[in-house]
C-alpha cells in the first residue's frame, strides 16, 4: 500500500511540475489540482471532526478550559446549523462574519501593535548584541522617517537615509533571504518528488 | 523562460543525485547554528521534564507557492515525533490548514512508528486550530497554557501574527523558536522570539536534528546554487557596467 502511494504521489508530483513549464501538460495539471482541492474541501471536514473530538474531549476529562472549549463547540454548531439553514450568502450569515469574525481579527492585528513595540524594548534585555541594536536603530530611523513629526520634515533622514536604508541595505537583503528561501523550497520539493521525504503514507 | 526553469529543477535533481552518491559515506559538516542548538537541548528538557511540544506549521496550503516551508516543518516534525515519543506527554502538531493538519497527523503516526512506539500515537495531537492564519494562531495560545507547553517551535508559513504567540510564550517562560519563509515574520520573530531561524535556515532544521547523508546532500545543493545565482548577479552586474548589456 505504501509502494503504491509512494509511486502516484511521485508521478502526480511529476506532472504537476511538467505541466507548469511544458503548456501541453497544461490540462492534465489542470485536472489533477482540481482533485487536490477537492481533496482539501474534504479535509477540512476532517479537520473541524478532529476539532470538535479534540474539545469534545476536554469537555468530558473535564480539563483546563472546558467552558472555552464549549463554548467554541456551541459556537461551531449554530454556525453549522445556520449556514445549512439559510445558506453561506445569506445576508444573516455575512453580517456574523463581519460582526464577530472581521472584528475579533482586527483586534489581534491591534494587540500585535503593542506587542511588538513590547517586544521590541525587552529585545535589548535578552540578546543585547550588535544585530539587536542595529535592529531598534533602523526602526527608530524608519519610523522617524515616515511619521509626520511637529517640527517638520528631518531633511536628510527623509530623502537620503531611509530611502537609502529602504532601497538598498532592506531590499538588498531582502532579495537575499528570499533567495535562499526560494532554493531551500526547491530542494525539498525534490526531496519530496525523489521519494526521500514522505509527508504521507505513514512510516 | 518556461524551459530555463525546468532546466534549473532538472540541474538541482542532477546536482542531488551525484551530491547524494559522493557524499554517501562522507560524514556531513555543518555550521553551528546556536537556535538549532538550543532547539536540541529544549526538545532534551521536555522529554526529562515530561512536558510538552508544540509545533505550529503555519497556515500556508502545499497547491500555494508557500508550500515548501510547510512541507520543511513536516520533516521536522518528523525528527521531532521520533524523539519525544516516549515522552509522558506527546508533542502536538498544531496548523492553519486542513490538508496540512491530516498530513501532521500521519507524519505524528510516522514518527511514533519509526521510534517503536506506534500503540502511543494519538489522532488528537494533530490537531486544526483554525482556518485563517489569526485564527490559527489564537487556537495555538490556549494549548500552551493548557496543555505544559515547555517548548514551542514554529516552522512553517506564518505572518507577523506568529509575535502573538512568541508573546505568549514569554509570559509562559516557555522556550520558543521561530521560523517562517515570509519576511514580516522573520522580522517580528526576531523581536519576540527567543530564537529565530532567518532565510534558508528553517529548510536546515531537520538536517541539523538527524544528520543523514541525504538531509546534508541537499544543504550542499542549496549552497552550490547559492554560488551559482552569486556569479551570475556579479557577472550581470559587470556586462552591465561595461554597457554590455
């Protein structure tokens, strides 16, 4: 069994890759990722299953949590039920994502501000070396950069040194770190399409 | 410009297949890492302890351009899952993606098989936290608290909102490692993590866990690419220079 998921993973893989550069491939490229979003539609019941096994679980052990984790089990199936009832595009059905879920993850993205400025001060208390430094000053220079500050434009900071800073050191490295990123996805997606790791199939 | 891409992935497969026979015997060298060694003492810790890891491969799906990263975290979890099995507490594997939670589940079932100890895998320790990357990550935070969380590791795609979850780690006086393939993240784990792996780094973290020949094989392909793409920008740079080009 394991011979046999080894052996359609690697030609799947294959023509999946061939497709991308050979366009009369292009169809069966095509046709083979529509079944892998199929496939992901289907997992992710599987996943909201594990989700509620998981709470469900928690609830019964009676551990650490449970209200939250009823709660959340509560919430999913009114949502569920609602959504089958009314339909996903239902005026109703939007406006419970745009009243609790737009918002909730909004607020995160807010939190994150003040956890960054937070993080960003104790960065000197737990790595005080030269990375760390040169990391505070460039923000402090961006920022003072970019903000608009009573007292006018800093001249110098403002047409030379952070677009200096932005276009040439930032995006320097930048192109460098994405390069590396981009050749460590290539060699493990040979790694994967050779056989050497199995994401899948068990051991 | 579509073949010279499949003649970039056919010389890298070329490169990994003669790399892989050369090196067959010879051990792997590699370079110090100092977050990958003390990822290595924390993993350590937690087993002794008889605490928990997490391990959060992010939400990115693998039919994306970001799927390599998860596929990376999966390796290591892997390594990870073999380690820890015969922990009193398993290591949960917690993702933002439904295809990429089944194949932590499998990969989680893989490891306890590999280290002998198949009859202690749990379907529940490859878990689904949410479907949006926020989301995703908020789900994280109860199972550090929870859950004796000594050591939480990510590795995987994530975004800026993996600060939250190196906040939370902080306060929880847990060991976190961070690594992501997108830059924001890279700069906010930088700031909140105690340990961040930069760049490439984060396809290195399985190798530096089990060093097999295979694993260091394609390390020394990325570096022989690496070159490649170096000469080629310097020769570039020059022709332009001289107006070559």
């Amino acid at each position: 069994m394991r011979i046999v998921a080894f052996v359609l993973a690697v030609l799947t893989g294959l023509i999946v890759l061939v497709g991308y550069f050979i366009p009369a491939l292009a169809p069966v490229e095509s046709l083979l990722l529509n079944w892998a979003i199929i496939l992901t539609g289907m997992a992710a019941l599987v996943g909201v299953l594990n989700l509620i096994l998981v709470h469900g679980t928690k609830i019964t052990q009676r551990e650490k949590g449970t209200v939250y984790s009823a709660i959340l089990l509560v919430c999913l199936f009114a949502t569920l039920v609602f959504g089958i009832a009314l339909g996903p595009d239902h005026p109703a059905m939007l406006s419970l994502v745009n009243a609790i879920i737009v918002p909730v993850e909004a607020s995160l993205m807010a939190l994150l501000a003040v956890t960054l400025l937070y993080a960003s001060i104790r960065l000197l208390r737990r790595r005080a070396n030269l990375m760390s430094i040169l990391f505070i000053a460039t923000a402090l220079l961006m920022l003072a950069g970019t903000a608009t500050l009573p007292f006018g434009e800093i001249g110098l900071l403002n047409n030379f040194l952070r677009p200096w800073i932005q276009h040439v050191l930032a995006l320097g490295g930048a192109r460098g770190i994405l390069i590396g990123v981009a050749l460590g996805t290539l060699t493990t997606g040979l790694r994967v399409l050779s056989g050497v790791d199995r994401p899948y199939g068990g051991k | 410009m579509n073949l010279v891409g499949l003649g970039l992935v056919g010389f890298s497969a070329f490169l990994l297949l003669i790399l892989s026979l050369i090196k067959r015997k010879s051990p792997p060298k590699l370079r110090n890492i100092p977050a990958l060694t003390r990822l290595y003492r924390a993993v350590g810790l937690s087993v002794e302890d008889g605490t928990r890891l997490l391990i959060g491969l992010g939400s990115a799906s693998l039919l994306t351009q970001y799927g390599g990263a998860p596929l990376a975290g999966l390796r290591l979890l892997r390594h990870l899952t073999e380690r820890t099995s015969l922990s009193d507490r398993p290591p949960i594997a917690a993702s933002g993606e439904p295809s990429l939670a089944l194949l932590s589940q499998d990969t989680l079932e893989a490891g306890y098989q590999g280290a002998g100890a198949g009859e202690f895998y749990q379907p529940t320790t490859g878990r689904l936290t949410g479907m949006t990357p926020f989301s995703s990550m908020a789900g994280m935070i109860p199972i550090m608290h929870d859950e004796n969380v000594s050591a939480t590791v990510l590795v995987g795609h994530f975004g800026v909102e993996a600060a939250l979850l190196a906040e939370a780690a902080e306060r929880q006086n847990a060991f976190l490692i961070g690594s992501s393939d997108a830059l924001s993240a890279q700069a906010a784990l930088f700031a909140s993590a105690q340990e961040t792996l930069i760049g490439e780094e984060l396809f290195a973290a399985s190798t530096y866990l089990e060093a097999g020949a295979s694993n260091s094989t394609s390390l020394t392909v990325q570096d022989v690419l690496r070159w490649i793409i170096i000469l080629a920008l310097l020769i570039g740079s020059g022709l332009k220079l001289f107006g070559i080009i």
